[in-house]
C-alpha cells in the first residue's frame, strides 16, 4: 500500500495519486494511519510554492523569511504567549485609555456640569453627534496615516494629542467651547481601534486575532467599571482650588492617557523583528530563531501581509478596491448600528434626568 501511493508536488490541491487516479481528501483520511506523515511539527514546508509566499524585497521581515524553516508546536505556543505578554496587554491598556477619555462625559454630567456651563440636554446631545460625526469622518484619514507612518508611531500621537484635549475641558466655559472640544476628541480619537487592529496583525495569525481582539473588548468594558470608582473620588475634590469635581475629572484622566501614550512611544516595536532599541532593550524581546518562527507562520498564514511593508501608504487606488468589496459591505452596516440601542437609551436618561 505504502509503495502504490504517491503525493503530487503540490498538497494544496487536495488530492494524491493512488494507481493513476485521484483521490480526494476523504480518501486520503482513511489510510493516513498508513502512511509515514511527519508529525510534531507546526508547518512542513514541503510542497510550498515559494514564489506565492515570498514577500516583497522592502518587506520589513524578508532577512528572516525562509520557505523551508520548520519549527515545534511547543515553539510556537511559547511565543504567542510572549506576544500576549508584552503586545496584546499593553494594546488593551491603550484601548481602555481610550474609554477613559471618551466615557468620563457620563461621570462629569452627574456632578452639574450642564448647569455650571449653563447648557441644555439638547446642547449635550448636540455635542455627542458632533463627537461621533467627527470621530466617523477622521476613521479613514487616521487609517491611512498610521499605515504611511506605522501605527507604532501614530497611535502614541494620537493618544497624546487627545490625551491634551481632554485635559483642556477642565477649562470649559460654555456651549460653544464645548462643542469645539467635542469635534477635536473626535478627530483625534476616530482610527485608533483599526490602527491598534492593524498594529496586531503584525503579530498574529488569522485565527488567533479574535481571540486577542475579545481580550481588546473585554478591556472596553472594564474601563466603565474601573472609570466609575476613579469618579467616585475624583468627583470628591469637588471645592479645591476652585474648581468643580468634573473639571478635576477631566483634567486628571486626561493626565493618566498622556502618560500612557508617552510610553507608549517608547514600548511599540514597528514589528516582529524591530523590538532592540534603548527602552526594549539592546538584545530585543525575541532571538532569531523566534523571529524566523514570528515572520514564516505569518507570512504562510496570509502572504498577502507580505505585499507591503510597515511603513507604505495605501493608495487610492487602493482604498477604492476595499469600498467596492462587496462582501465587506454588511460588515461595514453592522459596525454603523451596533451601538444604537445603548445610546438611545443614554440619550433618554438624559432627558428625564432633565425633566426631575
């Protein structure tokens, strides 16, 4: 039996050949306790077309592309576990910097900050839809720059110019400083979740980013619930130095996500095989012989992340291609009317917040 089948030079085709004809996958199932088939080893490379994987010449990792490097299992475990470590923590510390600052409006109307300003419920909700009209607009804008600069760099501006604008409501002093300040956040802000999407890529596989993306959501959530008890005591410096709770609110966590972006700064490598530096270290966070791992297992995952580097613009061209995917387009529906059912109901305890 062994002797009578052979493979075909190309397993990706689904078949092999067994006496002249072929056989498909199903097949091949029922006799593979038959044959001598590698084991313990995450990828062979055997049959790998190396022309199709082979990233472009400017493609950041292309000193550690090797169409016939293989590794264990075991390997590759211990380094997604290191990349969750050092990346996927500290993107979700970014992203509940982000709530933080976006959020802390809900904490600062509980403290009279509508009256002090001398402002409606209807000019809060003016402010709201300018913020997310603003934050919508600035989405591509902000996604093409992070992919001309790298978002290892943009996202750390971002965050410290928001960070800025956040603060700078401590000064607030009517409706119209309040709208300005509203339509600022919000470009500033609007891009951040698919520049940090983009940045993780860099790092993980397909099939492991949904996991790594639900840690990104569960971290969203959390920031309401460590925001709400950081108001709590925030809120009680109501009266020092002359100023109500709600400024101090705003001025002292907008402090806290400019120091995350600071650091920010400093931490992000631009990819899987640019993490020496002074603050990551001379030595870097991973050898060579995980560096060849990061970048082969995600190049044979999508060799499409091999067409560019991490420091090339899209072109419109480009751009014009992703709008007309058609099979993106429910994506896009879902992701425009996820949040009404919440904000409606934030905007009607407003209102009978109004009305007592």
């Amino acid at each position: 039996m062994r002797q009578s089948l052979e493979q075909i030079s190309d397993p990706s085709q689904g078949y092999i050949s067994q006496e002249g004809k072929e056989v498909g996958w199903a097949s091949f199932a029922s006799i593979d306790e038959k044959l001598p088939l590698p084991t313990g080893r995450t990828f062979q490379p055997s049959g790998l077309d190396e022309d199709f994987y082979r990233p472009v010449e400017s493609y950041e990792g292309i000193h550690r592309y090797d169409p016939k490097f293989n590794w264990e299992p075991t390997e590759e475990r211990k380094i997604v576990r290191k990349i969750d470590k050092r990346i996927c923590s500290f993107v979700c510390l970014m992203f509940f910097a982000l709530q933080l600052d976006r959020g802390n409006i809900s904490q600062a109307l509980s403290d009279n900050m509508l009256n002090n300003l001398r402002m409606s419920t209807n000019d809060y909700n003016y402010g709201q839809t300018i913020f997310y009209a603003s934050f919508l607009a600035a989405e591509l804008p902000s996604q093409m720059i992070s992919k001309r600069l790298g978002p290892d760099r943009w996202i750390p501006v971002q965050m410290v110019s928001w960070s800025l604008v956040a603060s700078m409501q401590a000064f607030l002093n009517g409706r119209s400083s309040f709208l300005v300040c509203r339509a600022l956040l919000g470009l500033i802000e609007g891009g951040f979740i698919p520049d940090c999407i983009l940045y993780l890529s860099y790092f993980y596989k397909s099939n492991e980013l949904p996991a790594r993306l639900s840690w990104f959501w569960v971290a969203y959530q959390s920031t309401q619930i460590v925001s709400a008890f950081l108001a709590y005591g925030i809120l009680r410096l109501r009266g020092h130095n002359g100023l109500a709770g709600w400024q101090w609110l705003f001025a002292l966590e907008g402090l806290i996500t400019g120091i995350i972006g600071i650091v920010s700064y400093f931490y992000l490598p631009p990819s899987p095989t640019q993490t020496k530096s002074w603050a990551r270290g001379n030595d870097g966070w991973f050898n060579e012989h995980e560096e060849k791992i990061m970048v082969n297992r995600i190049i044979r995952d999508d060799p499409s992340k091999g067409d560019m580097h991490n420091r090339q613009a899209l072109s419109l061209g480009m751009l014009w291609e992703c709008l007309c995917d058609w099979h993106m387009w429910p994506i896009y529906a879902i992701g425009l009317c996820w949040q009404i059912p919440v904000r409606k109901s934030n905007l009607l305890n407003h209102g009978l917040t109004e009305l007592d």
